[in-house]
C-alpha cells in the first residue's frame, strides 16, 4: 500500500506539473525575507505583508487608526461579488442613490439615474474609477439601505479579524466613526485576492462597460492606480493591482499587490501628503518598496550561489 500510495503521488505530481505544480515548488526555492525596510517613503502609515501567510515584513504606524478613503470601497466590492448571485443582473439606478454626493464631491464612474447598470459594471466602476454611485447601488440592492450595507461590512470585518475597523458608508467618504489601520486593510486585500472575480477586476486597467439605456456605447473608465502608474514593472516583478484613495483629511492611500519572484506581496498606505491633483506619492511609495523587495531577493539569491 505504500508503495502504491507514492506512485500515486507520483503521477499526481506529473500530471498537474504544467498546472501549477511546478510554480508551487518554485516558491520555495526562492529565498525567504525576514524584514524590509521600508522607511524613508512619503507616507506616516504603512505596511508590508507576504499575501500568502500573513507575514508582516515591515510597518510604520501599522496599528495607528486612519481614515481609510476610497480603500472603502475594496469591502464593498468583495461583498457585492459575494452576496449577489447574478453579476449579470441588471440594477435601476435611482435618483436616490446620487442623493449628496455632487455636493459632498464624490468621484462617480458616469451614470445616471434611471439608468439600468449590469452588476458587473458596477463592482468595475467601483473598483477603476472609485463610482460611488456604484458603491451605493450595490450597497442598495444587497442590504436595502447604506445604513444597513455598513453593519454587514462590519460584520465582514469583524469575521476576517480587522480588529480596529469600523465602516459607517460604501464609498469612504469622510466620517470620525469611519476608519481602519493600514494592517487591517492588508488583511482583507489578503483575503479578497483570494476571489478570482475580485482580481480579475482590480487587475483591469481599463474597462468598457456593457450598453445600457442611457449609454449605447456603454462607457469606459481606467484604474485611478494604472494611469498614474507608467510601468508597473518592479525590481523581480510587477505591482498586480490596487485600490487608491484620497481625501483631505485621509491624505493619499494605496491598497495594492505584487508578484515578486514568484510570491505575492500586499503593500498599504496612508496618509501621503499632496492635493487631490498631486496625486502620486502613494503610487511612488509603493513602486520604491516593491524595488526594495526586488533586490532584498535578487541579493539573498547571489548571496546562496557564492
């Protein structure tokens, strides 16, 4: 028998080589960071953490609350993939759901009321362009009211151990009551990434919308990351995807990820100082740490071959 049981695991090896055996046994070939420096960046609060085990490699002010933007909107998006069966399905727009947010200046992703969005559509202009009014339908159709999706993210938070979160709105707007930790947001960026959907979306840099009845060329709107972001290539990889945020009082904030001699690595900020049109610290930050991942690799890599 137990002969048997190694031919088995033999040919199970074999045959699942090219389906991502092979990349499974590379990982550990590949040395293991302990620490990273990551300071000198332009963001107070930050925090780097190994996607796969949770590992944290470095932080700055990790645990100190913040107000967490648009990063929001990273929850909302895994809830919608999560509790609406059809992402096909259609929702009707409502002259409700716009209710405040030109006059609080809420970034939108360009629909209309009454107009009848594919829920797919919404969860992309959630994610790409930061549409709250995407967030709030959605936030609508799921628990009835804003008020109500809150306590649901909550709930999530609470769930995927985000021990000093709490959520009052969708979208991210500015509330005291509204806020997180920069390890907190690792954490779920940690979690969704695991959901095929969820990376398929904050992977896209652009995407185009479905015809609807408003717009019968549907429309097309980028990742608020990726065009700030000239060349995702890093030292041994590339930065995969990310949620931006912003707010006056949030600063600039980046939740984003990358693969990095064949590991993934989460990477979160805050509080990055510059106007709402000065918007790249936190997108440099991220670039000169994922550098610094690079060649901590590339140097533990020549280090074993002398």
């Amino acid at each position: 028998m137990f002969v048997e049981i190694i031919v088995i695991c033999a040919m199970v090896i074999m045959v699942g080589w090219d389906k991502g055996v092979k990349e499974w046994f590379a990982q550990f070939e590949q040395p293991v960071l302990r620490e990273v420096d990551i300071t000198g960046i332009n963001s107070p609060d930050a925090v780097l953490m190994q996607a796969r085990g949770g590992k944290i490699l470095g932080e700055i002010n990790g645990e100190e609350r913040i107000y967490p933007a648009s990063m929001t909107k990273i929850m909302t998006v895994i809830l919608g993939i999560e509790e609406l069966d059809d992402l096909e399905e259609k929702i009707t727009l409502t002259d409700d759901m716009f209710a405040g947010l030109y006059e609080e200046g809420a970034t939108q992703a360009g629909f209309q009321p009454g107009e009848e969005v594919r829920v797919m559509d919404l969860l992309y202009g959630a994610m790409l362009p930061s549409g709250a009014e995407c967030c709030i339908a959605l936030a609508d159709t799921i628990s009835g009211s804003e008020a109500d999706f809150a306590e649901l993210m909550n709930k999530k938070a609470k769930k995927l151990g985000m021990v000093d979160t709490h959520f009052c709105d969708s979208t991210g707007l500015h509330d005291p009551d509204h806020y997180s930790t920069v390890k907190d947001i690792a954490v779920l960026m940690k979690y969704c990434i695991k959901n095929d959907t969820f990376r398929e979306i904050i992977e896209t840099a652009r995407h185009s919308t479905g015809i609807t009845n408003v717009h019968p060329d549907g429309i097309t709107y980028y990742s608020t990351m990726f065009k700030n972001l000239s060349d995702p290539t890093v030292t041994g990889g590339k930065i995969l995807g990310g949620k931006t945020g912003y707010t006056s009082e949030a600063g600039h904030c980046l939740a984003s990820f990358a693969e990095i001699e064949g590991r993934e690595y989460i990477f979160v900020t805050a509080g990055a100082p510059g106007s709402e049109v000065n918007n790249i610290p936190h997108i440099q930050d991220a670039v000169t740490v994922y550098n610094r991942v690079g060649a901590a690799i590339e140097e533990k890599m020549n280090d074993s071959k002398e």
